[in-house]
C-alpha cells in the first residue's frame, strides 16, 4: 500500500446551499499565499496526494471536490454546469479569505479543473497570484449548426438519466476499483491504485463499490463551448501562468483530430505571461505517472506562495 508522507485533514463547508467537501494539507502561516488544487472530471481532491508528498515545502493546500464528486452530494442534479465551478469557487474562496485574512490564492488545476483554473483567474484577475495548469485543454472548437443535435441530445440524456441507463458501474470487490483505475491509466502503480480506490469509490448498502461521481456528470452540456469567448476570458488574465502538458498526447488521440496541440498552443498565446513546459514518459494523468517531476516543475515557480505576492 501506498504509505503516505503528508496527510490531510477534511471538513465540509456550507456555500451555495450545498455542503462542498474539502481536503487540506498543512498549515497557513501569515503572509503565505494558499494554493487550491482543483480535481478533474471523475476525479477527487485525493487524487493529488502523490504530488503533495513530492513537494519540497510544506504551503497550505486547499482542495475541494466539485458538487456530484467525491463526497459532495450532487442536490439530485440531473444535469452539472461548468459556472457552477466557477461559482463554488468563488464562495470557498470568500470562505478561506475571512478564515485566513489572505485575498490571493495560487490555482492549480488538472483537465477540468485546469480549465476552471485559467477561466476562473481571468474574471477574477485581482484574487489570483499564479496559475498552474495541467493539461487543462479546453474543448473543440463548435459552430452555431451543431446546437439542435447537441439540445437534442441533452433531452436525450436526461431521459437516460432518470431511466438509470447512465448509472455508474459498480464493482463487487475493491479490487475490481483498483482494476479500472489501472485500465484508466496503466502506468499508475498498483501501490497507488489501491490507496486512491476507497477515496475514489464508495461502499454502497448492498457491499458494492461504486465510483463517487454523479452520473449527472455523463449529461453533456447542453450548451456549445465558445471558443471566442473563452479567448476574451483569456486575454484577461493578469497572473503569470505555467502550462504543464504530457509528452504523451492521449487526450488528443481520443479527439480524433477534432481538436490538435496546435491549436491550443494557439489559444493559449492569449494569456499575457506564460511558460510551457512537457513532462516526459507519462500521459494525462501525469500528477499520478511523474508526481516528483510535477513537484519540481511548479515549486520553483510558485516560490512566491512562501511569502505574500
């Protein structure tokens, strides 16, 4: 079993009418900026245990699970909307500035939670030191033809939903989780696989393990991603960014050429201050398959969360 080097403490925390579920690691000490690692889609603030514990320092970490995963309840939502991200974040922070007396915090976010990261520093420019983003891609580019099958699709789902076509699956045994994490990403270490399974699944009633993400989050958006909007969003970021993304380019392989590196190097060149780097031999989870390499990456630039920026 993995043997952890920095534990957490969890609590909730009421905002927006929903209890959210919150993981920290360390301390706040007075004139630290805190840093909030947001989680992506199906995933859960544990998830970024193996990069707290190849840190260097020890920052106050605050990492919420989104509404409908980990244990957040979903509020029997048929449908998640990415605002809502952005919402619930804005309220935890509002939680953390009263508690701390700190009105900046450093983001760092993985997939989505990149993406919620990137957006969430450009509306919010003044309450952001810095930014890491990890594999926040972003989403294909959409024209206005494609909104009738899309809204038609949405209703589709819903009916799935509330027919219970789009449960998650459950599995026997424990290690049946441990399996699929494995499926999910090969190159996570059987070690890892089976600390992160009973934070990323749940026993249900029955003796099952059921994966702790709301399948509501199966819905697909009924709205289209606006790229030109998200650029203008962009453009408005004032915090410095460093963008870490795998050697291993999966999450465009799985797109089928509907989206390419390319372009979101291209879309990227919208944030006024941003460094690049690649994270060799690993994929889209490469805060699972090189958490030191991460450590290493982002440390030196978020140096400044030592002392008030």
């Amino acid at each position: 079993m993995y043997s952890v080097l920095r534990a957490s403490s969890t609590q909730f925390i009421h905002i927006r009418r929903h209890d959210q579920h919150v993981r920290t690691w360390g301390s706040h000490v007075a004139g630290q900026v805190p840093w909030v690692m947001l989680h992506g889609w199906m995933d859960v603030s544990a998830s970024f245990q193996f990069l707290v514990d190849q840190l260097p320092s020890s920052p106050f970490i605050i990492a919420p699970d989104w509404r409908g995963f980990g244990p957040t309840q979903g509020l029997g939502q048929d449908h998640f909307w990415f605002p809502d991200n952005l919402a619930d974040l804005d309220f935890l922070l509002d939680h953390f500035e009263a508690q701390l007396g700190t009105p900046r915090f450093h983001l760092i976010g993985h997939s989505m939670g990149g993406n919620v990261a990137l957006a969430y520093a450009g509306i919010r420019p003044n309450r952001v030191g810095k930014v890491v983003n990890l594999e926040g891609f972003g989403l294909p580019s959409t024209k206005p033809t494609m909104a009738p099958k899309r809204l038609s699709r949405w209703l589709d789902e819903l009916h799935a939903l509330q027919s219970g076509s789009l449960e998650l699956k459950e599995y026997e045994t424990l290690d049946g989780v441990v399996r699929r994490l494995q499926l999910n990403n090969p190159r996570l270490s059987l070690d890892q696989a089976q600390w992160l399974a009973p934070l990323w699944a749940g026993q249900t009633a029955q003796g099952r393990w059921r994966i702790l993400g709301h399948p509501a989050h199966k819905v697909v958006n009924p709205y289209l991603y606006q790229t030109l909007e998200m650029q203008e969003i962009l453009k408005c970021i004032e915090a410095p960014v460093l963008s870490l993304h795998a050697a291993e380019r999966d999450v465009f392989k799985r797109l089928g050429g509907a989206y390419d590196f390319d372009e979101y190097l291209e879309r990227m060149k919208a944030i006024k201050t941003l460094t690049h780097q690649e994270i060799s031999d690993c994929a889209h989870m490469l805060h699972h398959d090189q958490p030191r390499a991460v450590a290493q990456a982002i440390a030196p630039f978020l140096a400044s969360s030592m002392t008030d920026v």
